[in-house]
C-alpha cells in the first residue's frame, strides 16, 4: 500500500475509533465517518470494502493500542509491582480514551459474533500476561489463589470503566481523569499486594 494510501486508511481507523469511543460499536454510520475523516464515501469503501470489515479492523486497531499497555510486563529490569501498575495505568488510560471498546469486548464475549475469537483470544493473552506477573508478586501461593486475586485485581480496574460517568456519581471518583485513576491504580496494587 502506498504511504498516502497508509495514512488515509490510518485516519479512517483512527476517527472510526473515536466515533466507537463515544458511541460504541453500533452508533457508527459510514456517513458520518467519512465526514469525520474529511474523505469521501467511495475512500472508505474501497479501504474496508464494507461496514462489518470496517468494524472488524477497527476493533483490532484498538485492540493493538490496548496490547501495547502489556509490553512492559516483560521488561524484568523493573520490579514485579512497578510493571504491574505501569501497565494497569496505561491500559487503564488506553479504554478511558476508548471507553466504546469496553462494551464492544462484553458484548463479544457474551454473544457469538463475528470478532468474538479474536477478543476472546486478545483478552485471554493480556489476563495470562498479567495472571504471570501476579505468580511473580506471589510465588508462594497457589495458582488458584493467584487466579482469584489476578480476577479481583483486573476487576477493581475494568468496574469504573464499566460504570463510567456512574463512578463520579455514586462514588465521587473520576476514573477517566489521569491524576485519581493513577492515585487509585497506585493504592490498589500497593493493598493488593501487602494483602498476602
């Protein structure tokens, strides 16, 4: 593909992004993409041949923006909890920005679409990525007891995003703002890992 061609192809999934950020998976219309890419109809089409295409690359183009949050639990140069909050506020920042994929990951993994292997498959390596730190910061326990307090963790940190502008009303706490949900992140694996 040409570079031009690249980039127009790149602005077109990343503006797709932002219209599934806002409106989730289903509120996105060719129309209104094309306007928002500044590219006409006939662009969109001949990059993505079709909606469902169109979707399907843009549900993987996010998923790579949120597989890049855990690269650095591999870097063992950086302590076990150091990594494990790196990544956890990242990943953390990567749905607030693009809080439609959080509904488009549920509603594949609780139905049978298309996309449905691919996210199941995506979130499975990025549970087992963090599940491995987990044994790091707990080598004596048992795997089970690791699963359940890697499921408590990834829990803590998924529910405010599910809940989203709820968080600030029921509990007063801005999830999506970089300064309380990096606090949160913080104290949360700090408890969470003196809590053997």
């Amino acid at each position: 593909m040409k570079k031009k061609s690249k980039k127009t192809k790149t602005r077109i999934l990343k503006t797709a992004s932002s219209i599934i950020a806002k409106k989730g998976l289903n509120g996105i219309t060719i129309r209104e993409l094309s306007v928002a890419a500044k590219v006409n109809i006939a662009a969109v089409n001949y990059y993505f041949d079709s909606k469902e295409k169109l979707l399907e690359e843009t549900v993987m183009y996010l998923a790579s923006l949120i597989d890049k949050s855990f690269d650095i639990l591999e870097d063992k140069e950086i302590a076990p909890q150091e990594r494990l909050k790196r990544c956890l506020k990242d990943y953390a920042k990567q749905m607030c920005k693009n809080r439609g994929y959080i509904t488009t990951i549920i509603s594949h993994l609780s139905n049978k679409y298309p996309l449905s292997d691919y996210i199941t498959d995506n979130v499975s390596k990025q549970h087992d990525k963090v599940l491995d730190i987990c044994k790091e910061i707990f080598p004596d326990m048992s795997l089970e007891y690791v699963k359940r307090r890697t499921l408590q963790l990834m829990s803590a940190v998924n529910y405010p995003m599910l809940i989203g502008n709820f968080c600030y009303e029921i509990y007063d706490f801005k999830f999506c703002n970089d300064n309380d949900r990096n606090l949160f992140i913080d104290s949360l694996v700090d408890e969470w890992t003196n809590s053997k």
